[in-house]
C-alpha cells in the first residue's frame, strides 16, 4: 500500500468513527426525548387520576348525605304514619265507645242491637288497622299472619276463651299489597262473626293460591247446613251485604257452599293478586 493509499484509508476510518458517534449521540437523544415525553405522560395521568380520585370523594360524600337525608325521610314518614295510625285507632276507640253508651241508653231494644252492632263493626276496623299496621312493610302484608292475629283477637272477644269455638289458620303465605288487607280484614271478621253466631264448632280459616282463579280466602264451620237455595245476595242481613261490597271492591268474587264432608258452610273470596 502507498502512503497516499494508507493515509486515505486512516481519513476514512476516522470519518466512520465520527459517524457512527454522531448516530450513537442521536439514537442517547432519542432515548432521552423519549423518557422525558413518557414522564410528562406520567405525571399528567397522575395528575387526572388525582383529580378524578377527588372528584369520586366528593360524589361518595354527596351520596353519604343524601342516604343519610332519604333515611330521615323515611324515618319521619315512618313517625308520622304511627302517629297518623295511632289517632285513628283512638278515634275509632272513641266512637265505638259512644255508640256502646248511646245503646246502652236506647228504649227500644231492636235500636240497641243495631247500635251495638255498629259499635262492634267500628271496632273491628280498629283492630284491622291496628294489626296491618304492626306487619305493613314496603306496601305488602303476609296475609296468613295477618288473619291468624286477627283471628287471635277475634277469639279472645267472640268466644272468652271458651275452646269449643277453635278458630284454625291454615294453608299457603301470601304476599298481598296492605292496600287489600283493610277489605280483606273485614271480611275475615264478618265471616268469623257469623260462623261464631250461626254455627258451632271449629272455624277454618284458609288461604290458597289457584293457578287460574288467583288467591283464595275462605271461612268454613261446622254445624248446620246451609240451606240449597241459599243466595248471599237474597234477603241476606247487613254482614253479608256489607261482604259483598268489599268483595266487589277488590275484583274478588264470593262464592258459598257447604263447608267440609258437606257439612255447616263454606264462603270462599277469590281475589287477583293486584286487586
Ligand atoms: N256460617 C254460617 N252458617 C250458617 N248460616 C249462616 C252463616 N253465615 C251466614 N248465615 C246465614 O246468613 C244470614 C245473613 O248473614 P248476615 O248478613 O251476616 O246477617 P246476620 O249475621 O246479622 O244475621 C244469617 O242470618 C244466617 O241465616
Ligand atoms: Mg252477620
């Protein structure tokens, strides 16, 4: 090799040197820009994390206050409800009382029926109101634990504790809206009241759900038969009438028969669910 050849060749090496230098500076550059942009990425996704963690704060605080704001609510309803309840089973209380002096003071012995008889129908509307209320919850009542305290005190004033008149619950849990348990009460305490002054013997109380006709409450005694031709809407007393106008109110339908092995009576209310 000649010396100008080697001397070019030493110019050329030092040129790739230079080079390759300048691209390992850029590519250092490049990794540094890089870091730099993914830092910045970072710190302004921290920043938007910290914001929305902020933000999520004070949403769950607001939720907090209004839940704490909805259970006041709910409570003072609840309040006002018991209050509203407990002035209308007083009132009731009041007006039993009136109509029991008021025929306690009557010459005529047939106006002294009816007005007790009145005072006793106010009554139950006391007690109905009484015992829905003790089990309403979220506009439903269980309707089988319903009737079985109304049929509790029903006992208690109807019969003194005398066994011979048993008044037996039985069949399925329903579940019914409370707005039906005012009518449904009534009619429980007409029908019992009858089969108690009627018949004798036990009393059923049963409560069904038919795939096709809904709900069923029935009252069935033992003792006499009713007679073939008997028709509920006939020349029926006020009880009967009375019935038939809450069962009427309910789109239910009554339906009497005679009771068990074709003996005493059986009156049977259907009723749909969301009467
Ligand atoms: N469970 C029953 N067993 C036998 N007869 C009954 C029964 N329920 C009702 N009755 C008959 O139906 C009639 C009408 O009843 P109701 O309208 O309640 O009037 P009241 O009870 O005042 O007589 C009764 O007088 C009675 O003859
Ligand atoms: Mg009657």
């Amino acid at each position: 090799m000649s010396n100008q050849e080697s001397r070019s060749s030493a110019a050329d090496e030092s040129a790739g040197q230079v080079n390759s230098q300048w691209i390992a500076s850029q590519w250092i550059a490049g990794q540094i820009n890089s870091q730099w942009i993914a830092r910045r990425a970072v710190e302004s996704l921290q920043q938007r994390v910290t914001a929305i963690a902020a933000e999520l704060t004070d949403a769950l605080a607001r939720e907090t206050a209004l839940r704490r704001e909805k259970e006041e609510l709910l409570q003072r309803q609840d309040t006002l409800t018991q209050e509203f309840e407990h002035r209308l089973v007083n009132s009731l209380q009041l007006i039993v009382s009136l109509l029991s002096l008021q025929s306690r003071k009557t010459d005529s012995p047939e106006a002294a029926a009816q007005l007790s008889m009145a005072a006793k129908r106010v009554g139950a509307f006391g007690r109905v109101h009484r015992r829905l209320h003790l089990l309403d919850h979220l506009d439903t009542v269980e309707l089988r634990q319903y009737v079985g305290h109304l049929c509790e005190d029903l006992t208690d004033m109807l019969f003194d504790g005398n066994p011979a008149h048993l008044v037996v619950v039985e069949g399925a849990k329903i579940e019914v809206p409370t707005r039906l348990g005012i009518p449904l009460g009534f009619i429980v305490n007409e029908l019992i009241t009858n089969a108690a002054k009627h018949a004798n013997g036990e009393i059923t109380v049963r409560l069904e759900t038919t795939p096709d006709l809904g709900h069923c409450l029935s009252v069935s005694n033992d003792g006499p038969v009713l007679p073939n031709d008997f028709d509920p809407g006939g020349k029926a007393g006020l009880g009967l009438k009375i019935i038939q106008a809450l069962v009427r109110g309910i789109n239910g339908r009554l339906q009497v028969g005679p009771g068990r092995g074709q003996q005493g009576a059986s009156f049977k209310v259907f009723f749909p669910s969301t009467a």
